[in-house]
C-alpha cells in the first residue's frame, strides 16, 4: 500500500491485458501465485505485472489510447472505504477497486474495473491427499478378510461346476475288442472341451463312469460302465486322453438292443455321467458332477460300401455254381469300433439267393474304412426268375451299371469259435445294401476290326447315307473265369461316334455265325445295306468325321453298342447283353498326300466359253472305307512358264471311290480367264510338257449339303501330262516355182499337210511362220485365210507362198551353199527345213462358233517337197528386176547398168541336167543383176 500511495498511479498505467493479446496458463506460474497471494492491491498488481510479464504474448499492439478507451468503457464509480478488495473469486472478469487522487483533492472516489485475466485458481487433487490413502488401504484389508474365505469355499466350487457343465465332451473313437457276454475290452480316445485353455487342471474320477441308452424322454436305461483314470490337462491344450478299460455290460439284452441300433442307425444318444475331482492352481475341487449328452454317428448297416474287386476265379465243385472272392471297403463314420471276427453274409438279388460268404478276421475301426476280404459261392441257378436277376446283374456289371445286392447277417464268431449274444445278435439284424459295380469301368471288347464299311451319299438324303459291310469282327473278354458258351446272338446295335459325341446308330447288323469263333471269344458281324440316320445334333461331328476320313492319316471313331446273347455258363443258362465301347482307329484316305493321275485326256469338243476335255482320274484308297459320293465338282489351277492361274472345273459325274485305286471319268471345262495363260497352256499341251497343278473343291462342289465339309477342305497335288507322244503339226509341204517367181515375185508357192491332233475340228485362221533351213532364213509365211483340219487326222492347206528374202545375201546363199547341197530341187526333190509358226486357231467350230486359242508352235526338219524350174520365164522382156537401195525392186531397161535377156554376157541358158553349167550360168545373173555388191563382196 505504501507504494501505492507513494506513486501516482492513474487507472491507464494498470497493467489490463490487452484484447489482442493472449495469455497461457502455466502450473509454475499459478503455483507461485498462490504462495504469494497479495494482502494488498500493489501486491497484487505486482502479481499481476509479473504473472503478465511471463506469459507469452502474440501481439504487441496495445497503446495507452485504447486502454484509456477501455477504461472509461468498463468503468463504473462505487462509493465505499478508502480500501480495496478484488473481487473473488477471482473469475475471468475481475472487479478491482482503487482510490484514485485527482489533482491534489483530498477527497477520494472509487472506481470498479472490470478486466479479463487469464489466472484460474489452484486446488490439490484428491488422490495427493493421505485421507484418501489411508482409507483405501484400511477397506482393502476389511474387504480381503471377508471375501477370501468366501471365494474358497463357495464361488470356486460353483465356478467350476459351471465350467463343467458348460464344458462338451466327445469320443474321438472307441474300439471294442475281445467282446464276452458281461464285458468288453475298448480302448477309447476322448476329449472334453470348454475348459479354459490357459489353465493346468488334474481330472479325476471318484467312481466308474455310468454309459446310459438314450432311447427318448424319459426312457435312458443304463448300458454298462467303465473306469477311467486321471486326465491330465496342460496349459494351453485340450483335455484330451486315451486310456484302454474294460467295459462291465449291465445287461447282455439290453446290450444286444443297443447294438442292434448302433448298426442300423445312423446316431444314437448316450448319457455319460460321473463324479470327478478337479485339481487346478494347486487347489482340489472335489465332488464335482459330470454329466453329458453325446450324439454319436452309428453303422448305418455299412452304408455306402464298396466294391473294390469282384471276382469268379472258377466254377464251383461239382458243378454247384461258380467260386466268388470279393473285396469290399466298408466306411465307418461312427466312433465306435468292434473286434467281429468270423462273419458270415448271405447274398441276394431282389429274390434270387446267390450264396454265402465269409470274412475272417474282421474288425471294424472307428472312425476309419475297413476292407473285408469275403470268399464263397455263387449258387447255380434254375429258377427263371432268379435266371433273369442274375442275367440282368452279369449284364450290369460289364456295362459298368450297378446293381444293388443285400447281405443279411448269418452269424458272428468274434474268436473264431464261440458266438456272443450280443454281438450275435446286431450282425443277424444288419441288413447291407452292397452296390455290384466293377472298381474301374469294364471294358469286354478289347478288339473291333472292320473289314470294309461303305457309304453311299444321295442329295436326297444327306443325312441319311446308306452303309454296309461284310464283316465287322470283334474279340471280346469277360472278366469272370467261369465257363461259357454262348450259343446265340441277336439284335445287335451299333452307335457310331467322334470325339466321345455319338453321331449315327445303326440297328440292322447280323451275327455271322459262320465267321464267329465263340471258343476263342471272337464274334462277327455283316451289315447289310441299311440307312444310316445321322443324328439331328450330331451334323457338325458327322462332318468333322468326314473330314478325319478324308484329310488324315488316321480316323478314330468310336463304336458303342450291345449285342443280346444267350450263354451256357456254370451259374446257369442266362441272357447276356454284351456291350461294345471301344475306340477304333482306321487308314484314312488323306487327300491332302494323294498324287491322282490323270490319263487318257482328250479334247472332244468346245464352245465359245471353254472347251471340253475328257480325262481319267485314278485315285488310290488306302483305307478300308467306300464312298459313293455321287457327282462332284472340282477345279484345278496349274504353272506354266512361270504362271499359276486358273485352268478349269473338273467334273467327275460319279464319286465312287472303293479300297485301292479306282479309275474315275471326268470331264474337264478348259476355261481359262487369262488370255496369256490360255496360250501358253495349249501350246505347251500340244508339245507334250507336264504341269503340276492343285485340284481343290469348295462348298458348292457336291449337290450332297453334309459332303460340304469334306469339299471346302479338299486339295489335291497332281501333274497334267501333255500330249504324249507330243504330235508333229506340220507333217509336210509341196513348193513348186520357176525361177522368174524367185526373181521377179520373191516368193514360193506352197501347201502343207497340217494334223489335227484333236478329237475335234480344228480351225486355222491365221498362220505366221519362219521357216529356215540349217540356220540360214529361207523365207516366211503370212496367211490370213480360214481353213479346217478335220479331227484325229491331216488336211493340206491351201495354196499359199513363202516369202523369200530378195538380197544379194540370199541369192549369194542360194548360189553358193542351199542349191549345191540340193541339185536335187531343179528337177524336184524333198528338203528338210525348220519352222516357226504362231498358230490362231478354233475348235469345234469357226471364228465365233468354237473355242479360240493361240498356238506358238516351232517343228524342225520338217519335209518339204520342192521343184524350182529355173527358168527365166517371168523376169519380163525388160530385164531383171533389180533391188534398189531406197526403192525397193525397180525394173530396168537394157542400159549400162542392167542387160537384155538376150545379153551376151549372160548366155544362154543351160541344161538343167548339167547341174555345174547351171550353176555357173545362176552365178553370172546373179552377178549381172547386183553388179556393185558382187564387186564389193570380191565375186567377179
């Protein structure tokens, strides 16, 4: 207070926290508060100032101008004493009052200010205070020297008990054995679960453990009892235990009932109760109640059995039946196991008794299968219905088809020797059902061999082609060594199938007996011509099978099917319906690696469009199937000088194509579409060349809709051969001129005998030839004329000229070396020349009646008649005609460069006999006629 008076404090120097200012509230701060609570406004200013100094501010933006502004907002003048008090208890807005001294007055006001802080006070938590604790710990001991006993002697004992009776308890498995009338070994494997698995616990039992018969409410009568010994339970595991006892049996009766019901029942109820002792964390808890309800799975008179073989190794003794040994797996889901022994099983049909058969040493495992080895007889059988059961039983079980058989207890011997009541007396109330099914399918046909099968395909019937064959063999085995014969076979059916999808059925087979051997189990078959009926879901496959057939090495299909038999065996005379399920795999024909031949063709007519060829097509069938397809379209492709193209059809008006080769007529369109590949072809035909070629099909190629598959795969390699021998068109010629034809006109006048190496017409049109002899050119040919070859034979043309070349060369060469070598032709003789010839030609027909071709032909040594009369006769009374280097041939009259025929430079002409004086004197025209090439070629 002293400093306060002493300083003059006006209301703005206050330390007032600002708004825009923020404060944090620290322990140390508040704690130090409270220690120094001031006992007077400036102490508690200085608090303030202090508490104000150390706490964290954001903003430094207060000014004296808005405190003053702050001030005279929240103040509001009280009259009281000339003290000053806070007001408390010290909340967020605080009410200060203070003496203010305004200029030196005396007299005093006072002022309330309210202002925000943010100081909260202090106070102990409970929990520091030693009250608190010395309470805690005198009710704690209060409450253990109460509570302790009552935990021990009352809650543990009914915890426990509860855990019991909330705890489940199950038999794993129990297995009998060395059963007696009063009592029976059982070893039992069990666990009782809902204990906490944390816990270590020691289970003993105060007295044997009672086993009552739960046959419904009310109704529990009790079945025997057991001791079983302590039961250890480990930390962190289940109580489980297997321990081996004995088994005391109340009553044998009783007994007996309850294991009539285990067998045929699929559940029985037992009630288990006892007394026991549970030791846990070192304490016992004695006389605790066990009692519980099992359900557990019974025999269900071995439901569910199986075959695992089924076996006649021979007929019976004095032809009593036949010996059977069967071994079955019986699967046991119930718990309880048992020691039988010798058991002995009568078998039935549905009225029929088979026999018996007997098990040793059998034992039945709980919760495991058990094989039983059974042995015995089957009965030989007179009765008809019993025939007909165990006809239909044989039947079944080579068809893999189960038929159902029952076994009825006869007796139990558990040691071999002695029976026991009870046990005896649950086996003669089982009832088996015992399903006769081979372990693995049977299949009794072990061999299918086809000897030949045909089809026949109509466009009438596509689905419905005919088939035969004259033998299908089959060797078959059955799997029982019992004595049979059969003795008839009847109404066999067959269903064709492909890829395990059975396409066609065929029901019109008959046994041969006559090609059967029944002792070496072979039977056969014959199918006469019968309709084939394709299956309305099967068409693709039917097509997918022609396709194999057709386009493979090999074709698998598969034959299933039966026969109806009677047979002569050791159990009796019974029906028998043996089944075919097998798969056969035959030679296909594969097209695609077939090399057809063709032969014999033959042009035999044409029209504007194509000509027409007849050829023979040899097919060779390495496999065993027939096929009438009926008529076939075709087409074929070839190469020729370098081009593929498209050659023609080949129709074959009737498809049949039988095992090994079969000679087919066709008939070729030659149509080819390109000009230039049509020439080519006849021409290189005519001279004998081979081609190779592809015929191939497609979808329209058979009128027959299911043989479409078996046409758009379809492809052949082959070779067509040419004409062979390849034919000498020009078989000859006859020139005759004079000499002035060769000096005035240049030209030959001929004819030639032309063959027609065609069935039909031919007709030249235009004929342009070179013709040369020995290399040197001899003159050329242009004929623009119609004229026809009469078919298969020769015709001469008419009267045409060669054209010879008109040089010095020439003539040089005919001087020189052709005449020398043929003195023969002055007076008429045969020269060999060579011939090159382009050929525009129609068959069948002239120009818009028959088929055009062109023909590039060339013929060596061909023979030519010749008889040149070399007389002047022809050159003119003017002179020679001489050749003009710029004109051409030019007539002269006598002058200096020429001469008269009458020169006498040339003489007269000589004898043609004298060959050298005719020459010498054709020398001295020539040399007249072409003086400066003669003087420049050094011949004067």
């Amino acid at each position: 207070m002293t400093t306060a008076h002493n300083n003059d404090l006006h209301i703005s120097d206050l330390p007032y926290p600002d708004a825009e200012t923020d404060y944090q509230d620290h322990d140390d701060h508040n704690a130090s508060f409270v220690e120094s609570r001031p006992s007077s406004f400036h102490s508690f200013f200085s608090a303030s100032s202090s508490t104000r100094t150390a706490t964290s501010v954001r903003s430094k933006k207060s000014t004296r101008s808005k405190r003053s502004a702050k001030e005279k907002t929240n103040a509001s003048p009280i009259t009281s004493s000339s003290s000053y008090r806070l007001t408390p208890p010290f909340s967020d807005k605080q009410l200060i009052q203070l003496q203010s001294h305004g200029n030196g007055s005396d007299d005093e006001s006072f002022v309330v200010y309210e202002y925000e802080t943010s100081i909260k006070p202090y106070r102990e938590p409970f929990y520091r205070r030693r009250k608190f604790w010395w309470a805690c710990a005198i009710s704690t001991a209060i409450f253990l020297v109460a509570f302790i006993p009552l935990l021990l002697i009352v809650i543990i004992p009914k915890v426990a008990q509860a855990v019991m009776n909330a705890s489940t308890m199950q038999i794993i498995q129990m297995n009998m054995t060395n059963p007696q009338e009063t009592f029976v070994q059982v070893s039992v494997d069990a666990a009782i679960d809902g204990i906490p698995s944390i816990f270590a616990a020691t289970v003993e039992f105060q007295e044997p453990v009672q086993v009552f018969w739960v046959r419904g409410p009310g109704d529990q009568p009790q079945v025997g009892q057991m001791t079983l010994g302590t039961i250890e339970k480990h930390a962190f595991a289940k109580a489980q235990f297997t321990q081996a006892t004995t088994f005391e049996i109340a009553d044998p009766q009783l007994f007996g009932d309850f294991a009539k019901v285990m067998m045929a029942s699929d559940t029985f109820l037992w009630r288990i109760t006892a007394t026991i002792n549970v030791s846990v964390f070192g304490r016992t808890i004695k006389d605790l109640s066990l009692d519980k309800l099992l359900t557990l799975d019974g025999l269900s008179n071995f439901a569910n059995l199986k075959i695992l073989s089924f076996d006649i190794p021979s007929d019976a003794p004095n032809g009593a039946g036949a010996l059977v040994s069967i071994k079955v797996s019986i699967p046991n889901a119930s718990p309880i196991g048992m020691s039988l022994g010798t058991l002995v099983i009568d078998m039935n049909l549905k009225t029929a008794y088979l026999g018996r058969i007997t098990a040793r040493n059998a034992t039945l495992i709980g919760g495991q299968p058990t094989i039983l080895e059974l042995d015995g007889m089957i009965n030989k059988q007179t009765d008809p219905v019993a025939l007909q059961e165990l006809s239909s039983m044989i039947t079944n079980y080579l068809a893999n088809s189960p038929t159902v058989a029952y076994g009825q207890g006869v007796s139990v011997l558990p040691d071999g020797v002695h029976n026991v009541s009870w046990i005896t007396a649950a086996i003669l109330s089982t009832k088996m059902t015992i399903p006769l099914l081979p372990p693995t399918p049977i299949n009794v046909i072990k061999e299918v061999d086809i000897k030949d099968l045909s089809l026949v395909m109509t466009p009438e019937q596509p689905w419905s082609p005919t088939a035969s064959s004259t033998d299908i063999a089959a060797v078959f085995q059955l799997p029982f060594n019992l004595t049979l014969n059969i003795t008839d076979i009847w109404d066999p059916t067959l269903t064709l199938g492909y890829q395990k999808i059975p396409m066609a059925d065929i029901t019109t087979a008959v046994w041969n007996r006559t090609n059967s051997d029944m002792v070496h189990n072979n039977i056969s078959f014959t199918l006469p011509t019968s309709q084939m009926v394709i299956r309305p879901d099967a068409h693709d496959t039917f097509g997918n099978f022609l396709i194999a057939v057709t386009q493979q090495d090999t074709a698998t299909f598969d034959i299933l099917g039966s026969a109806q038999s009677v047979a002569s065996t050791s159990l009796g005379l019974v029906n028998i319906t043996v089944p075919f399920n097998t798969s056969l795999s035959l030679q296909g024909i594969n097209f695609g690696k077939m090399t057809p031949q063709l032969n014999g063709i033959l042009v035999v007519g044409a029209t504007v469009d194509y000509m027409v060829l007849n050829a023979t097509v040899i097919i060779d069938n390495p496999s065993i199937f027939a096929v009438d397809a009926g008529p076939v379209t075709l087409h074929i492709t070839a190469s020729v000088n370098n081009m593929t193209d498209y050659v023609g059809d080949v129709m074959i008006s009737s498809l049949k194509l039988s095992p090994g080769p079969n000679p087919l007529q066709a008939s070729v369109k030659f149509q080819p579409t390109n000009p230039t590949f049509r020439d080519a072809f006849f021409t290189e035909y005519i001279l004998g060349t081979d081609f190779s070629a592809s015929i191939y099909g497609d979808a329209n190629s058979s009128p027959v809709v299911s043989l479409a598959p078996i046409m758009e795969s379809l492809k052949m390699s082959t070779t067509v051969p040419g004409m062979s021998p390849a034919p000498k068109l020009i078989v000859g010629g006859n020139g005759n001129t004079t000499v002035g034809q060769f000096l005035n006109n240049h030209e030959i006048m001929l004819q030639v005998q032309i063959l027609n190496p065609l069935a039909t017409t031919l007709w030249i049109h235009n004929f342009t030839a070179a013709v040369s002899w020995k290399g040197f050119p001899f003159g050329s040919i242009q004929v623009v004329q119609s004229f026809s070859v009469k078919p298969s034979g020769v015709d001469t043309s008419p009267i045409f000229g060669i054209q010879i070349p008109s040089s010095y060369q020439f003539w040089v060469f005919m001087a020189t070396t052709f005449l020398p070598q043929n003195l023969g032709v002055l007076t008429g003789a045969t020269v060999l020349v060579d011939l090159t010839a382009q050929i525009i030609a129609t068959v069948n027909g002239t120009l818009g009646l028959g088929y055009e071709a062109g023909i590039k032909y060339g013929q060596n040594q061909v023979p030519v008649f010749l008889k040149i009369e070399f007389s002047l006769t022809g050159l003119g009374v003017g002179g020679l005609r001489r050749r003009s280097t710029s004109e051409g041939y030019q007539m002269h009259e006598a002058s200096e460069d020429g001469y008269d025929i009458n020169d006498n430079r040339l003489g007269p002409e000589p004898s043609k006999q004298d060959s050298v004086a005719y020459l010498a004197w054709l020398k001295q025209a020539i040399r007249l006629s072409y003086p400066e090439e003669a003087a420049a070629g050094g011949w004067v």
